[in-house]
C-alpha cells in the first residue's frame, strides 16, 4: 500500500535500467508448475489514487503479457528504461523479467483488469552476492500512482528473504522522477553521476526512515481508498426498485432524502425509472463516470454485478446484500465464504474495494456531501464523531439511538462482514480528517489485531478512540462463538490499554463518552469539583466520583440552594474551573417549581466558554436544554465548547472517568522497542522454519528445540541435562559442577507446592545418589539435572511466559510463582511488541510486584535484568508466529541478576497474521 510523492515534469517516466542484455540465470515455470514459486510473495496492494493492484512473483510465461505492456508505452518511457530507443523488447531485455529463479533473480509484476502494468526485477551479482541490480518499468497510463515505489519496497523485501542486503541501480540523469522514488524510499543512498548515468547503491535492511516512509504512504493510500466510498462525486444504486420491501428501494430513497449532492444512478432493468429518477438497465448504460456502487441484488446476481462494474471503472462496492459468509453455517469453509473470497479477489484485480457484504452501508454528514448510502432512515446530525460499526443488523437502531441522544456524527460507516474495507482502514481515514475530532468503533471481532494496535496507539495519540466490543462472553455463548472471534476479553482488554482506546461496556456508555470528548477538554488530572442546587443529585455525584477513583476537591458537593440564580451558577462555575487544583468540574441542577431553568443553562454554557478543564452536567426536567448549554458549529451540529448534559449524574461522572483515564495515558511517555544486542532472528527464523518443515503439525518442543531458539533471543537457561538412571545421574552432576538439583521430568509432579518431585542444594555425589533414589522410589525415574541456581534472601520465583491466540496475536504474561498467584490468577499481561514503557508495567503489574522491591525488608530484585528478559520474550513472540505457547517458570530474580531455570513450548502454524505494511489487511 504505497503512494509516490509528486513528481516533476510530464516528460519524467518511472523506470529504472539494469544493463542492456544484463539477464540472469534460471528459467521460470508457470506459477502453478513451478514448486519454488513463492507464492507468498503475492500481494493486493493500494496505489496513491487509493486504487488497488495486485503484485506477484513474474514467470516465463508472462512474456506476452510484458511485451504487451511495452507497446502500450510511449518512446520516451521505453527510451528512459533502456537507454536507447526500443520499438521492440529484445529476448535479453525481455528476459530481466521473466528468466526468474526467485533466488538470483527475481521478477515481480503489478497485475490491473489482467494486464499487467508495471514490472520489476533484481538480479544478483555473481562476485559479490550480497548485492544485486534492481531495476523496474511503470506504463504510462499508471505512472505518478505510486507503483515504482511498491516495487522497489517489495522487491527489497523479497532480496533480504534471499539473503541480499545491497541494491544498485542504473537511472539517466533526466529522468528525475525515477531518482526519487530512490531517493525518498528513507535509504541511505550513494550517488554518482558519470556521462548522464547516476549510479545509485543502498542497504535494502530497514531503517527507521524507510518504515516511517512506509507508514506514512500506507496511511496516505488507505485514507484515499476511504474517501471514495466516503466523498463520492456520483453513486449508482444497483437493485433500485419502487418496491418498498426492496433493500435497493431503502437506500435509493435514502439517498435522495438527504440531498447527496451528486448524481444518483438506480439501476433496474425491469423499469423506466425509480422514485422518479430516471433508472438504467445496466451500470454500462449510464452515461457519465460512476465513483460507488451500491449493490442491493440478491448475492447470486453479485457477480454479474461486480463483472459490469468492472467493465464500466467504478471505483467502490457497497455491498448492503447478505449471503455469503454471513449466512454459511460452514463459516470460512462453506460455499458462500468461497463466493466471498472470489468477489473480493476480482475487484481488488480491477482496482476496486469492496465495503460488506452485508452491511448497512455509509453515511457522510458532510454539507458539501451530504451522503446517506444506508438502509437507515434516521442518521444523526452533522458533528464530530467518526464511528465504525461492523454489525449491519445493529446499525439501524444504533444509529436511530445515536440520533435520540443529539451525538452528532461526520461520517459512519458498517462493513458488515469485513471481507475487504475494515476498521483499520477507517482508523487511517480519520486520522486525517479534519471533520472527525472522536472515532467511535462497535467491533465484534479483529481481522488484522496487531495492525489495530499500531494503528489506534497513533490515533490515540492525536484523537480520543472509544471502542466497545461485543461477544466479550462468546466462548460460553452458544450460537453467539460461531460469529465472534476467539478472542479472550483480557487479550482484548490489553490491547485497549496499551493503545490507549478507551473501552466501553455499552454503547451507551461509548455515546455518553463521546459527548464529552467531542465537546470538552480532556482532563489533566482527576481532581474534580461538585457544585449544584441538590444536595441529593451532589451525593450522587460524589459517590460515583469515588467508585470511578477520582478526587472530589475539598471533599464534598457544593450546594448553593434550591434558589440559586442564574447568575450565581455562573458565577460559581467560573471561579471553579479557574482553580488551579481543579481537574474537571460536574454540575448537577433541578429547576424548582415555576423556574424553566434554561437561563440557568445558558449562564452554565457561558461560565465554561473556553475553559481548560472539562465541564459536564446532568440538568434535570429542562425543556430546550440542548438548545441552551449547544455551541453550533457552521453545518448545523454541535460545536466545541458545547456543554454535554447527562440523565444521571452517574452517568456524567462514568464518562468524565473515561476521560480522565484517557488523559493520563496520554501523559505517559511514548516509549519505544529497542533494540536488544545479540538477537538473531534470521537463525531464529531458519530454525523454525526447518522444524516446521520436519514436521508442520501443532505439537510441544523438546528441550533441545528450546534452548536454540532461546539463545538466538539472548536467553540461557540454567545449565541442565536429562537422565533415567543413577550412573547417568551421577555423571551428569559431575559434567555440570555441583550443587545440583534434581528435578522430576514430569511437568505436574516438578511443580507442586510441596516440591514432591524436586531436590535443591545437592552439594556432593552421595547427596545426589540419596536425592535420586528418593525419587526413584516414588516412580521418578527421569530427571533433569540442573545446575544450582543461587538463591539470595531477595530470591524471588516468577514466571514469564507468550500465550498466542489466532484471532488476536500474542501476549506476554508475567506473575510471581506460587500457588495464590495461580489461584487468584494474578497476572499482568501485555501485547507484542513491547516497548520499554509496556515491559515496565508489565514486571509492575501483578498485585504481588512489592515482593520484587524489598517487601517486608527483603532485598530488591535486578528490576533491569527482568525488564531485559521480558523484552526479549517479546521479541521473540513478534519475529515467531509459529510459537503458539513459551513458558519460562521458575525464573529465579534476585539482587544479582536472573536466572531461568525451566523452558516449556509448543510450535505449529503462525497463531496470528502479521502486520505487514506493503500490503492489503
């Protein structure tokens, strides 16, 4: 997913040269006979217009297809790409792309509508085979799309899987907008200029500039493939009809209600026209450009749909029909997730998102838009919150509730079964959307849930994110597990916190903090004045402040009397959110009889004008109340500054607590990942790799196993070895140097509370023959013997361990070792990566931490040495998807350091799709 910068001049082509005749070794087979054909290589990617190709390893049977796209280029492009002029690709030069081993050489092409229209390779040189030559051709048509940088990113990416870390490269002075696309890659690049060639050589290894140029075309292109369906300047509505049980009749008339200020398409072939719009028997037929199309046709019309669509270059597909996945009782296996899949693969090969199927559709509240594309008759007014709700069947009502509760909206959007356009992609849009100042998400599950961390960590830290997320029970629900992700609600809760998202119960409770923040300031701290007319309604306020862990200033509710005037309130509230030691300020008011109250409400709406802190208010029994304490903005909504008033005060102080919270984490150092010396994640990862290959299926790995993967993170394990019989005992103690420890094999029986199957301290052979036969009497033949570790009187037992999960990714865990830490389930936990911040709240976690820093007068642990251990773990869950559980229990830490002292693990299929920037989801 990329996006190029603007680039110079029209004369200026994307295309950069190897050496005329330069092809290297090997032949390729078609993809589907080559067995090395690395298929993982394959990838939708997203263009800076937001349009979508496909990338994927090229073959000797793309020839045609590459000669082809030649013709189509003009002199010049073939000129800047060659060096010479070419009216016809030669073998040799034909042969950079397609005589491909995908090892010493490597092709990759972008694939649009089954042509192909853009092409790049690398070949290694044979002297120094640490370097290769890259070299890629953009077709005019599709140049300034960003498509020389998505190749040179994952043809880089393809190199250092084959172990290349050096690109050179070949470009003609003039041709500027090629230098570029080198140049802004975020690579430390040489250049030499000689006779009208600049020379160019980088390291292809990641750098921070590289990923930060990644990050930032990423975010670019998938904001724009939003604002298409979001911003479109004409809609078709596919399935229109003047039947009002139709679906296509609901979001025609929907449409046209709230006066999208483009063109309306309906599209019906069995009538003249819809709702007195003139309709078209095909998409075809119309006659101007079509941005959207919302498709209401049964699901077995989809496809017809989609190939017309195709055909006629519309850009997006709002798929409001059901019937795919949504209705397979086979789940992802079934025939109507296989139609799903299928659909999506054609229009991402035709530049085309899909928003579904089965969602309720989009809306944006926009007056220069002013677009209502969903089932909904009712949709909130124009104002600052972003929201995302998956469910298609809930949205209706949500956003009827929504309307009721005054929350405006500046777009919403359902994706439904999220077989394409997901929240991640709507986190990118808002992220830069001037018109969205809170994002409000309803999840069910995640497609991509490390890739929403990283996301919502960054929103975060520029908008409130509020997220509720449903099925919190669905793995003792039945009929609900089927729909919802497998995901457990602490790994949930964990990745909420470290992402700085602010979790909500309900969508009620997401409603009420969404007023605030998208109204108030955020508070600084949780220091928080009461004031009011009701020493009732005041109690209440305090009460709930208490629960939620915010201080109420000088301790109790100010009550100035059932009579306060207008003034008065004003007045009070003035001097209250002017206080230095006064976070936020809640008021509580009830008019008395005969008193409408509000003046009482404007005068409130007055006094917290420009205030630094946030002020919220339950006003009770108040006709017009929102008209009185409501800022309005130029579009009609609510603007800053606006007074958010609530039922109840506990429901004031419940959103006021979401806010504080979030406000402190905001005050939080960043924090970063560093960068851990001696980690080998290449020797890692070749690891893996070949015990997978031995044997692919989930399964426990043996001692050996984890020792190697352990120490190409940096982690020893105390020095051990493994025996069934007394001389092979003895022998081992004496190869590994006394004291020793004998330790049951067997997990169940080595730890127990009573340490049945453990002997420590064994200063000599007789002590180890004694400790031996001891436990070979009670049937513990096999034993670890294991080098003593040293145990100070600070010696704290923990336990580190990775829980992967294959809808969410992994978790690091950490608690203190003992029983009441395992029956009261007291752990911390924390998501991958860690960065220092995460690791350090990770050890601080659990409510056992003090015996970490001298309770009772025990010495201090090393709090670094167990950071740095966490780290590590963490880094190795990131780089390994294939480690579905590691365990490292006990880890001894003390005063002087750690020590670990036993591994457990299991390895099988990656639990969890990666975050990989290049490309779709």
């Amino acid at each position: 997913m990329t996006e190029s910068r603007s680039l110079p001049g029209p004369a200026d082509t994307e295309t950069a040269n190897a050496k005329p005749g330069h092809t290297g070794p090997g032949h390729a087979q078609p993809a589907t006979e080559n067995p090395g054909y690395p298929r993982h290589w394959e990838a939708d990617v997203l263009l800076a217009d937001g349009g979508a190709v496909h990338v994927r390893p090229s073959a000797a049977t793309d020839g045609p297809a590459i000669v082809a796209m030649h013709t189509r280029m003009s002199e010049r492009t073939r000129y800047l790409r060659y060096f010479q002029a070419v009216n016809e690709l030669s073998p040799s030069q034909l042969a950079v792309f397609t005589a491909v081993d995908h090892v010493s050489a490597v092709g990759l092409v972008a694939e649009l509508g089954g042509s192909i229209i853009a092409a790049g390779s690398y070949h290694r040189d044979k002297r120094n085979p640490d370097t290769a030559e890259v070299a890629f051709v953009v077709e005019d048509a599709h140049q300034r799309r960003g498509l020389g940088s998505i190749l040179l990113e994952h043809l880089a990416a393809a190199a250092q899987e084959r172990g290349v870390k050096r690109f050179t490269a070949e470009v003609l002075g003039e041709n500027q907008s090629m230098l570029r696309v080198f140049i802004d890659a975020g690579y430390a690049v040489t250049r030499e200029f000689s006779s009208g060639v600049v020379d160019l050589g980088f390291d292809i290894m990641p750098t921070d500039s590289s990923l930060a140029v990644i990050t930032s075309r990423e975010q670019r292109a998938e904001s724009r493939s939003i604002a298409r369906f979001l911003a479109p300047r004409s809609v078709a509505v596919i399935g229109a009809s003047n039947e009002t049980r139709k679906l296509g009749h609901a979001v025609l008339v929907n449409l046209l209600r709230a006066g999208f200020t483009g063109p309306v398409y309906p599209v019906n072939p069995e009538t003249l026209s819809v709702q007195g719009v003139r309709a078209y028997r095909s998409v075809l037929e119309i006659p101007d450009p079509v941005d959207i199309a919302v498709v209401t046709v049964p699901a077995a019309s989809v496809a017809e749909v989609l190939e017309s669509c195709r055909a006629k270059g519309v850009h997006g597909l709002v798929v409001v029909t059901g019937g795919f996945a949504d209705a397979d009782p086979l789940g992802d296996s079934g025939d109507g997730a296989d139609a799903q899949r299928r659909m999506v693969a054609m229009a991402r090969a035709n530049g085309m998102r899909v928003l579904g199927p089965n969602c309720l559709g989009v809306v944006n509240t926009d007056p220069a838009i002013r677009l209502n594309a969903t089932l909904a008759p009712v949709v909130p007014p124009p104002g600052r919150v972003g929201f995302f709700c998956q469910s298609g069947a809930l949205g209706i009502a949500i956003l009827a509730d929504a309307a009721s509760r005054g929350l405006g909206l500046s777009s919403f959007v359902s994706a439904g079964n999220r077989a394409d356009v997901s929240g991640n992609d709507l986190l990118q849009f808002w992220h830069g959307d001037d018109r969205t100042e809170v994002v409000l998400l309803y999840l069910e599950s995640f497609g991509n849930p490390r890739k929403f961390a990283r996301l919502a960590r960054t929103l975060a830290r520029a908008k409130p994110v509020i997220a509720v997320k449903s099925g919190r029970h669905a793995l003792v629900s039945p009929g609900l597990a089927a729909s919802s992700a497998a995901v457990s609600d602490t790994a949930v809760a964990t990745l909420f916190a470290q992402s700085g998202v602010i979790r909500t119960d309900t969508l009620g409770e997401a409603f009420d903090a969404a007023q605030l923040l998208a109204h108030q300031p955020i508070p600084s701290g949780p220091r928080v004045a009461i004031l009011g007319n009701s020493t009732a309604l005041g109690v209440l306020a305090l009460d709930a402040c208490v629960e939620a862990g915010l201080t109420v200033v000088d301790e109790v509710p100010v009550d100035f009397g059932v009579s306060v005037s207008p003034e008065e309130l004003g007045s009070a509230v003035k001097i209250a959110v002017e206080r230095i030691d006064v976070d936020a300020v809640v008021v509580v008011y009830v008019p008395p009889v005969a008193i409408p109250g509000q003046a009482h409400a404007e005068a409130l709406r007055t006094a917290a004008a420009g205030s630094r802190v946030p002020v919220v208010s339950t006003f009770l029994a108040v006709d017009g109340l929102s008209d009185s304490l409501t800022v309005r903005a130029a579009d009609g909504g609510a603007a800053r500054g606006s007074v958010p008033s609530y039922r109840t005060p506990e429901r004031a102080v419940a959103a006021l607590a979401h806010a504080v919270r979030y406000g402190a984490w905001l005050a939080r150092p960043l924090g970063s990942v560093p960068v851990l010396a001696g980690v080998d994640t290449a020797a890692a990862r070749e690891l893996v790799v070949n015990l997978r290959r031995d044997n692919p299926a989930d399964r426990a790995m043996t001692d050996p196993e984890l020792v190697e993967l352990l120490g190409c993170y940096g982690i020893s394990i105390a020095l051990f070895d493994t025996a069934d019989n007394l001389p092979d005992v003895l022998a081992a103690a004496d190869r590994i140097g006394y004291p020793v420890v004998l330790k049951a094999f067997e997990q169940s029986v080595r730890h127990r509370f009573d340490q049945v199957g453990v002997r420590l301290s064994l200063g000599d052979a007789e002590r180890v023959r004694g400790a031996y036969e001891e436990l070979a009497a009670s049937g513990m033949t096999h034993v670890y013997v294991q080098a003593m570790a040293p145990r100070d009187r600070g010696t704290v037992p923990t336990v580190l361990s990775i829980t992967s999960d294959t809808s969410f990714g992994a978790l690091v865990s950490f608690g203190i070792g003992g029983v009441a830490t395992e029956l009261l389930d007291d752990l911390a936990y924390q998501a991958v990566p860690l960065t220092d911040i995460d690791a350090a709240d990770l050890i601080s976690g659990p409510k056992a931490a003090p015996m970490l820093t001298g309770y009772r007068g025990a010495e201090v642990v090393d709090r670094g040495a167990m950071l740095d251990l966490a780290l590590r773990l963490s880094a190795l869950a990131d780089d390994i998807p294939e480690i579905g559980e590691l365990v490292l229990q006990p880890v001894l830490a003390g005063p002087a350091g750690i020590c670990v002292t036993g591994a457990t693990g299991r390895i099988g299929p990656p639990g969890s799709r990666p975050d990989v920037r290049r490309r779709l989801r």
